[in-house]
C-alpha cells in the first residue's frame, strides 16, 4: 500500500461514505449535512475520490475540519478525474490518499472495482447515498458486507434510479436503513460523551419464551449471525427478537452487527 499524507488508522471511528456518480441535490445535501452531524464524534471518512457523492463527502469533511482518505485505483503519480486534481493538496494536509497500484501500472477501468474492497476493508462501516441498482457503490456495500462490517444505506423513493441501490440492499437485509447523522451514531455505538448514564433498571423484565432463549444464549457479546444459527431462527426473526429486547433495556446494539447484554 502506497500513502501520501499523515491521516491516522488509529481512529476508532472510521466511515467509508460512497455514491452514485451522478446524485441528486437531495443527495448531496444530505451527505454534507450527515458529515456536519457526524463531525461531533470526529470520524475519518474514507472514499473514492470520484465525482459525485464522493468528492461531496471530502469537501463536507474538509469544510468540517476532519481527517479524509481517498482511495485510488491508480498510482499516486495521477489524479482521475483531473478536475480534482485541485483537492489532492487539501485532502493531503487533512489526510491522506492510497493506493494499492505502483506508480508505473497501466490504467486500467477494472482497477477502479478492486480498490473498492479497501475502501470497504479501511472502514468500521460503509454507508451508501444514492446508487442505481448497478453500480461500484454496490460493489463496495457487498465487500463491506462479506467483511462483516456495519452497512448503511439511505433510503428514497421507489421510483428514483438513484434509490434503487440503496432500497435493494435494504430489502436483502444487507444494509440498515439510516436517515440522519444519529441513526449511524446509534448503530455504531458512538457516543459524544462517554460520562456514564444512571439509569434506574426494572428489577423483574417479562420476557417471551424465545426472547428469554435468545437473551441467554448472549453470555458473551455475539454476532446477528451466530445467535440466529444457534437458536434455529431465520436471522429476520432474530433481528427483530433482539429489538425488543433492545427495547426492554435488556441488550445492547455493537458496532459489526454485534450484541450483548446490557
């Protein structure tokens, strides 16, 4: 891997924001006003340095204040698209660009799909604004998903192009429907203030027969997949099992689709 720049891997709080290439002004305006909303936490937020909701993701967090990363699908001796050439400076001295590609390969179209499994791989998680139902944002969504990291997806009406990306990863259950800056905090388990809360719990907590099987097998903090593996249920079933519990104050949401008891 070839870096430019000092952006820091050690934040806990990584976010690879991608898009369609072509958003709407909804679009945009939404990924500028879920990165000012993020700011607070102080993400790093990492993209494809494309146009579209990609270059709208940098400038958000730039005009922010926070570290960003573009991903390349080529050697750092070239921007592409030109145009951005002008923010490689900016993003440099607030973050940094990557590569997997030495300086003197050929540019290739296919590159562009293999580096989005590191934008996928940086990340704790990856949201999608916008994306037709083909796309390399989707591509990047599929690899996030396989690497067991937390998927976002912005929902829009069923009969926007731009939406339909992001409705079909939603539908698969690929993706958690997100529709501001707090759905992602909350999924992701962020906090702003990490001061403890005091909290009066009930003493006794009615529980269904299979909420009660469910909350016992979380002895230790255990994936969606695994817990609905062994208790034999289909992993919607479990989903919505583990939110009522959830509710009840009983468990607790992880970051990588993780829970545990409260």
């Amino acid at each position: 891997m070839f870096q430019k720049g000092g952006a820091s891997w050690k934040n806990e709080r990584i976010l690879s924001i991608v898009g369609t290439r072509n958003p709407t002004s909804r679009g945009v305006d939404f990924c500028k006003q879920l990165i000012e909303d993020l700011a607070e936490y102080n993400p790093l937020i990492v993209s494809g340095f494309a146009r579209g909701i990609d270059i709208a993701a940098y400038k958000a967090a730039l005009d922010n204040g926070l570290e960003t990363v573009a991903c390349l699908g080529h050697g750092l001796n070239q921007i592409y698209p030109t145009e951005h050439k002008i923010h490689v400076e900016s993003v440099c001295n607030q973050g940094a660009i990557l590569t997997e590609f030495w300086s003197n390969s050929s540019f290739e179209k296919s590159n562009f799909l293999k580096r989005n499994r590191i934008i996928a791989g940086v990340a704790h998680a990856t949201l999608v604004i916008e994306s037709k139902s083909k796309g390399g944002s989707l591509v990047t969504a599929e690899h996030a998903h396989h690497y067991g990291r937390d998927v976002f997806a912005v929902p829009g009406r069923v009969s926007d192009m731009q939406s339909a990306g992001c409705l079909n990863l939603i539908r698969s259950d690929k993706a958690r429907m997100i529709t501001s800056a707090a759905d992602v905090s909350f999924w992701m388990g962020w906090e702003s203030n990490p001061k403890p809360k005091t909290v009066q719990k009930e003493l006794f907590i009615s529980m269904t027969e299979e909420e009660e099987l469910l909350f016992n097998l979380l002895e230790t903090k255990t994936s969606l997949d695994a817990l609905a593996l062994e208790a034999k249920l289909p992993i919607s079933k479990v989903a919505a099992i583990l939110f009522q519990l959830e509710m009840k104050g009983c468990v607790r949401p992880m970051a990588g689709k993780q829970f545990e008891r409260a």
